[in-house]
C-alpha cells in the first residue's frame, strides 16, 4: 500500500508542482524503488505476481523517462497516478 500512496503522491506533485517539488519526487522515486527491491526479495502469490512484474517493468521505464527528463509533465503525472489507483485497487482484491 505504501508504493501505491509514494505513486499517488509524486504523480499529484509532477502534475501539480513539478518545479516546486521535485525534490520530493525525486525522494520519493527512491522510496519506492527501495519498496520495490525489498518486495522482489520475497515470494510473491502467482495471482499477483502478472500485474506486479508488468508494473515493476513500466515503474522501470517511468524511472529512466525522469532521469532523462520528462517530455511531458501531464502524460508521465498521469502514468504514475494510474498505477497508483491500480495497485490500490489490487490491493483490495487480495
């Protein structure tokens, strides 16, 4: 639930206030991926082991498209809050 609430909240500031907030984003970029780490150290159920590697790959590419530098604020912003409702929802379901 954490990594759901740290995607909604740096999707909120990259739309929001990119320029005022990015270094939150940019800390909370590094807690999730530090939340990712951890949870690929443990077994995870099959029936959400899918949507956690399809995630896990776009949270990648999320990743690298800020490191780079975001073409579009809008777009990336509404990719992160996207998976944010996504593995809340998931989260739900279990």
């Amino acid at each position: 639930m954490d990594t759901a609430e740290n995607l909604t909240q740096i999707g909120t500031w990259a739309r929001d206030s990119f320029v005022k907030d990015q270094s939150r984003i940019e800390l909370f970029l590094r807690l999730t991926r530090k939340n990712l780490n951890a949870l690929l150290g443990f077994p995870i159920s099959p029936s959400f082991d899918s949507g956690f590697q399809k995630f896990s790959h776009s949270f990648g590419r999320l990743e690298k498209e800020y490191r780079v530098g975001i073409t579009d604020h809008s777009i990336w912003a509404n990719r992160m809050l996207t998976w944010g409702t996504t593995l809340t929802q998931s989260v739900k379901l279990i």
